[in-house]
C-alpha cells in the first residue's frame, strides 16, 4: 500500500513539474519607479493564478500599462483575460431630487476616467412605466453636463411578479459624478432599491511562482508587454486556474472630488504666486534707482 502511495506521490509531482516548465519563467527587468501605483498582490502558493483587476486598477491604468513583478525587479509574463461576466460594483443610492416632473438621483463614482460597462438599476414598485436617462454631472465636466450618455423605457405590468432589473449600457470612459434622471409623469416617485455600477471584466492570467509579487501601473509611456506565454494562450486558457482579489486599494477606495479640487486650488495658487514673485523680482534688477545729487555750495 505505502509503494502504491509513493508511487502516486511521484507521478503527482512529476506531472506537476512538467506541467510548471511548458510556461515560460520569468520575464524582462523592469523598473518600479516608473510606474505610480505599485500593489502588493495577496500571497500564494505557486500554480497557475487569474488576478481580478478592481475599479483602482481598471481607472489608474490603460491596460498597456499593467505589469507584474516580483522582489528582484523581474516582470512575470501574464495574460490578458477578458472574462465573460463583468465587474460589479455597488453603489449607495443617493437622496431624491425632484426636478419638474422627474426624480434625479446623482451618483458620485470611486474614481474619474473609469472604463464604463453600464448600471443596473432595480426596484421593489410592480406596475410602472418610466423613462430613464443617464446624464453627465459633476464639476470637472461644466461644459459637457447635461449630456445625455444612455436613455432606456423601463416597464414593468405584472403586479405578482418582481420587476425586471434596468440596465444601460454606459461609454466606456466614464465622468467622475453621473445623474440617473427618471421621468415620473404624473405617478408617485419610483423607488430605487440598488444601483450596480457594471466595470470591464478584465483579469491577468499567470504562473504563479509562490514568492512575494506587485502589480504596477500608471505608466502613460509604457507600451504593451510582449511575452512569449502569449504562444500558450489557447492552452492555458483551457485550464483551471485559482482566483486572486486585490486587497484595498492605495488611497483607501475613494477619491474625494472636493479634495481634488482643492489641489488643483492650491497649485494654482502656487502657480500665480511665483509668477508674481518672479515678476517682481524682475522689476527691482531691471529698473534703477535715480540719483540724486546734492545742490553745490557756492559761498
């Protein structure tokens, strides 16, 4: 019995270390400084790893940027996975506003420049018939608000049945703040019951090698990596692989659109106080003083 087992253990192993050398190793160097986000990936153990990219991820980064390196500043070749269910992200809904006839609710999203799937909306009403548009707000884009970004008839005539879920397929970089704007008619206002905020569902595909790694992004420069896994692709696809999540974020989940106001408040400040100094500065070198010349003592 304990030959059999060992024999088993051995045609494991041999299978596992063949299957771990069709991938190949690790990639070129690469430099961390270059990149603005740098994330330390969850540990663990070595085999082959799907890497689910969050709303940071998907918003600081433009898909070219993304790298994977380990300790020593070797990169880690990786596949672009585009999976066949997108991200979803919950929203808070936000207090009612009434607007002549219609109800806007504005969603202020995580991050600015994230690439949109759409939003889905539900509701605990049974019988109704609404209009709903999806709008850009938001301070950051006053020339653009009010612009129309996807408009749908959701309807619902089965008083024993819930309603149908709305979603709307939104552009795929989205502004920082949007408005879901519902034409209520002459009815009471709909209730909202959740909002899901529906994000690309995209992933990396890699070889885990068991030791510590980091996810870098953030490089407007960087062009796409080009790795010879890309030659296993169809293989590897195939397999099964184990799922990683990112933990939190660098800056805690959220960005705070007041915050970011305020700096670029503050730099331009900055801006126009050196100008001033500068422009001062200039004047005291360039302009003389006049002399003045004491009247001569004729007696």
């Amino acid at each position: 019995m304990s030959f059999v087992l060992a024999l088993f253990a051995a045609t494991a192993a041999v299978a596992f270390s063949q299957e771990r050398a069709v991938t190949p190793g690790t990639g070129g160097p690469i430099d961390r400084e270059q990149y603005r986000v740098s994330r330390r990936l969850p540990e663990a153990p070595p085999g082959l790893t799907v890497l689910l990219l969050d709303a940071h991820a998907l918003a600081r980064s433009n898909e070219r940027d993304l790298r994977i390196a380990d300790a020593n500043g070797r990169q880690v070749p990786y596949l672009l996975e585009r999976r066949a269910e997108p991200f979803a992200l919950d929203l808070p809904i936000p207090p009612r506003r009434d607007e002549r006839t219609s109800s806007v609710y504005r969603f202020e999203l995580p991050y600015d420049n994230l690439p949109l799937h759409g939003i889905v909306l539900t509701t605990s009403a049974r019988v109704f018939d609404r209009n709903v548009t999806v709008r850009r707000a938001g301070r950051n884009h006053r020339r653009r608000a009010g612009e129309v970004l996807a408009s749908a008839q959701w309807r619902s005539a089965e008083p024993d049945l819930p309603a149908p879920v709305l979603r709307l397929e939104l552009p795929q970089r989205g502004p920082r703040m949007i408005e879901v704007v519902i034409d209520e008619g002459d009815n009471a206002p709909l209730p909202l019951e959740s909002a899901q905020l529906l994000l690309p569902p995209l992933a990396l595909r890699f070889d885990h090698p068991g030791t510590p790694l980091f996810l870098l992004y953030g490089n407007g420069r960087a062009a796409a990596p080009r790795y010879d896994l890309a030659l296993l692709a169809p293989r590897l696809f195939a397999e099964p692989a184990r799922e990683l999540k990112l933990a939190a974020p660098p800056d805690g989940g959220r960005e705070s659109g007041e915050d970011n106001q305020g700096r670029k408040l503050f730099w331009i400040g900055i801006v126009i106080a050196s100008v001033v100094l500068i422009a001062t500065l200039l004047r005291l070198l360039l302009v003389r003083p006049e002399t003045s010349h004491a009247p001569s003592d004729t007696t």
